[in-house]
C-alpha cells in the first residue's frame, strides 16, 4: 500500500523523523544540532531562525509528553519502530489502513502544536 503525504505534512513527518532516529541512537531523544542544521540548510524544516537548536529541542519533547497518550503511542510505533505497517497495527489494536489515517491526523496534530510554540513546520 502506498500512501500520500500531504505536502503540508512533510517537513513535520521528517522532523519527527529525525528526532526518533536519534532517540534510537542513544542520543537522548532529540535531533542532533547537525540535523537540525541540514534540515534549516534544506529549507524543509524549521522556518524559524529565532529559536536555537536547544530551543527546538525542547519543543519538540515537551510537545510529545504533552501529547495525548494515543498520540504518543502512535509516534513510538511508526518512529521508534522498523517493524512493518501491519505490525505497527497491531500493535495498536487497529487495522493497517487505519494506522495510515491515525499517523496524519498525529502528523496535522503535532504540526499545530509546534506552530503554536513558534517552531513553522
């Protein structure tokens, strides 16, 4: 099954990305300052040049243990996890083509919170 993401969704979807790659890694859970540059470099990603690396860091995490806690279930499994999409369902109690309805509305979720934190995604 192929799934279209919103344009709109992209750079969030790739933000969360990043900082759940990290957290796998050891690093403590946030995107490391390097990404953050790369990101910024690319212009996909945090349009804003107000907030430091640091900063961003910090919204990102507060916003996830701010996050609902279905919300958050859903971030581990698709971003923590490499497991395929009918597993990460499962894992969750719904059905795969679910799972592809619940990551967008996650995706449009965080999307809101962090502009409302001043991090433009």
């Amino acid at each position: 099954m192929t799934v279209k993401l919103d344009q709109d969704l992209a750079p969030t979807d790739q933000l969360l990305d990043a900082w759940a790659r990290d957290g796998r890694q050891g690093q403590g859970g946030g995107i490391h300052p390097l990404e953050v540059m790369r990101l910024l470099h690319e212009g996909q990603v945090l349009g804003s040049d107000k907030l430091s690396t640091d900063e961003i860091l910090i919204i990102i995490d507060q916003t996830y243990l701010g996050s609902p806690p279905k919300t958050k279930a859903l971030i581990d499994v698709w971003y923590k996890s490499a497991a395929p999409a009918q597993v990460k369902a499962k894992r969750l109690g719904i059905s795969r083509a679910a799972l592809y309805t619940h990551w967008k509305a996650v995706l449009w979720y965080f999307r809101g919170a962090l502009r409302a934190q001043g991090l433009h995604v």
